[in-house]
C-alpha cells in the first residue's frame, strides 16, 4: 500500500510544475501588479494621445448612483486602459509580433498594399440605420418646398480593393450603399460619387494612414455634386490646389499600431483668382469668428486633418457676399470637413451642423437662417454607425 501511494505521488509530480517555478511564476505576477501600482501613482494622466490621436478617458467622479448602476467601474475601466502606463507601447509589440505571425488586419484596420491602411467596411447597426432612414424621410416629408440630397462617400476599403492584403474579405460596402439609396432616392436627390472615385483610384484620393478622403478625392466629387445641386447655371469657380503639409500621419496609423513611417500631404483648396466673394465663418458655440475656413494653427497640433475648419463643431454658420446664391444647410460628418470649402463661394450662406455635437432646435435653425436647401453629407462607415442623425431630425432633438 505504502509503495502504491510512493508511485502515485511520482506519477503526479511529473504535471505539477516544481516549486521553483512556481515561485518564480508568483514573482512575476507580483512584480508585474507592482508595477502597474507604483505606475498608476507615479504616471500622470494625460488629456490626449498624439500617437492615437484621440482624447483619453479621464477618472470618472464616484457617486452612488453611478457605483450602484455599474457606470462607476465600466467608465474606471475605460480609465485605466487609457492611462494604462506604457500602453502605447504595448500596442506596437502586440502588432509587431501579430505582423510576424501573418496577421494583416489589427483593431479592424487592414494593413495594405503600398502603405496604404484601411479601415474595415464597418456593419450597419440595423436598428439605428432604419431609424436614422426612416427620420430622414420623414423630415423630407414635412419640407416639400426645401430640397434635399444626399451624399454617401464610400470607404478606401470598398473603392482601393486591390490595396488590400492577400485574403482580406471584407463586407461589400457597395451593396450596403445601395440598399440606403434604394430607401432615400426619390424624395432625396441621390449624388452618386462611387463611379466618380472608381474612375480615379488610382490616385491620390484616400490618404494612406487615415481614414477621410483626400482634398482632391473630395474635389471630383465635388464635380458630380454641382449639377445635382444646381450650381452648374452659376459661373464655375476654378480651385486650385496648395500644399498645406507633407509630414501628415492619420488616426488609422493610431489606432492600429501600424507604423508604416508613411507620412503624406495635405492640400488645402482656393480659389484660382479673385471671386469677388468673400465670407464670414462663425463656430456658433464658439463664439468665434475667422476670414478663413482653413485653420492654419492645427498644422502645428496634434492632428493636422483639423486644418480643415479647425475640426469638428456641433454648428458653424457661413455668411458671403454672393448675392444671388442660396441658403443651405449641411448636415455631415468630417468628410465634408474638407468639402465645404468648394461649396461656400456658390451660396449666400452655408450653416454646418454635426449631429454628434449639436442639441439645438433644427426646424428653429432653419427658418432663423431661411434654408431652402439641405445636403446630407456621410461616409459609408460613419453613416451605417450612426446613433445620433435620429434625434436631430426627430421630435425629440
């Protein structure tokens, strides 16, 4: 019996790990929770990540309520991973040892061909999307005198398909597309802009680190959209491109760890000649005037796309001198961002909102500013994601 159980205890000891291991195991699960401590004490937070190139989550307030309802420990969470000491660190060597293992796509980022990064054709949030559809009707439905249209750009992942990597297969962003135009076309004037960036993906029309379109993609789309919007009885204003950057690294870059040492320009866009239009751009909330729709400073910040109009802003309203043009209002996401500046010389008046920012009253709006024409500018990814476009256009905004 004695020898029986001296065998059992040798075959066993075979899977235990030794003691030694053991400890040295313990060590490092110690030290490693030491040092996340000590590093959680000692490191500062910080507001902004420029190597991310997003605002990071800050310690959230306790309250009871907050701690009852869950909220208090999933925003501490969101917390911690942000502030997370060496985090952006940790992100290169996740990615680098995930490229050697063959893996091509990291936080729904594609790491393409030629330098070229792609965001994933994302899924629409069915509920939201038929929601954000069905309002967008129904505030068309209600302003038969207002004309509407509506531009839905598609992604690099959808247009650039030959710069993804060898067995990508991501959703077909086309077909998605069409199911939305299928819904709108008719109370909405439909501006198609996939033929047009088809036609020239071949150049520079995406930038290869970030996820908007280029200046000179969103000018050939600008192309479509004059007729459309009944801009081509109107004397055509030439632009002309200038190199506002040639060190521009975008947020996919960021947000996948992907390093590609790729840095590219940017183009800001002006009138080739005197118009003889001038205008006023005031960020409402702001309270903040310029001359200008480019915002030069940003080129020497953070994120050097927020050159165009200074970023995003829950209302921008855009006054000219043009006195035989109309009145619009430009409900968008960052694409048009880089758009409106096409647009503005050919209106007397353009007032921009986001829905992501703006809680104001949207009939209001527009019966203060007299619009009599409305363009819904998204790209296809921001679009299928949506969950703010309802309340704007609802009864309950």
């Amino acid at each position: 019996m004695a020898a029986g159980k001296k065998k059992e205890r040798k075959k066993i000891g075979k899977y235990i790990p030794i003691k030694g291991a053991q400890a040295v195991l313990a060590a490092a699960f110690f030290f490693t929770l030491l040092f996340i401590s000590v590093g959680n004490l000692l490191h500062k937070d910080r507001e902004f990540s420029s190597q991310e190139k997003r605002v990071l989550a800050q310690r959230p307030e306790m309250s009871l309520s907050k701690i009852t309802s869950g909220r208090f420990m999933r925003q501490y969470e969101e917390y911690i991973s942000d502030q997370f000491p060496g985090r952006e660190l940790l992100l290169q060597i996740k990615t680098f040892a995930d490229s050697i293992s063959g893996k091509t796509k990291e936080n729904g980022v594609f790491n393409g061909r030629d330098d070229y990064l792609m965001a994933d054709a994302a899924a629409p949030d069915e509920e939201a999307l038929s929601e954000n559809l069905s309002a967008m009707l129904d505030f068309k439905a209600g302003r038969e005198d207002i004309q509407m249209h509506m531009m839905l750009v598609p992604n690099a992942v959808s247009v650039m398909r030959s710069k993804l990597p060898l067995f990508a297969a991501p959703a077909d962003q086309r077909e998605m597309i069409q199911e939305v135009r299928n819904r709108l076309e008719g109370p909405y004037d439909w501006i198609d802009v996939e033929k047009t960036m088809t036609e020239h993906r071949e150049e520079e029309i995406y930038y290869r680190t970030d996820h908007h379109w280029t200046t000179l993609g969103a000018y050939y789309a600008f192309q479509d959209a004059r007729e459309k919007l009944g801009l081509t009885n109107m004397e055509e204003i030439k632009m002309k491109p200038y190199g506002a950057s040639n060190h521009f690294t975008g947020t996919l870059s960021a947000m996948s760890g992907y390093q590609t040492g790729y840095k590219e320009a940017i183009f800001i866009y002006l009138p080739d000649g005197d118009t003889n239009v001038r205008w006023v751009v005031n960020y409402v909330e702001e309270q903040k005037k310029s001359a200008s729709l480019y915002d030069s400073a940003s080129l020497n910040g953070e994120d050097q796309y927020n050159v165009f109009m200074g970023g995003n802003h829950a209302i921008v309203d855009i006054k000219t001198t043009r006195s035989d043009g109309g009145r619009l209002l430009v409900i968008k996401d960052s694409y048009a961002n880089c758009f409106i500046p096409f647009l503005v010389p050919y209106y007397k008046e353009v007032v921009v909102v986001d829905p992501r920012y703006y809680y104001g009253d949207l009939d209001q709006l527009m019966a203060d500013n007299k619009i009599d024409s409305v363009l819904f500018l998204y790209n296809a990814n921001s679009f299928f994601e949506d969950r703010m476009l309802y309340g704007i256009l609802s009864d309950e905004s």
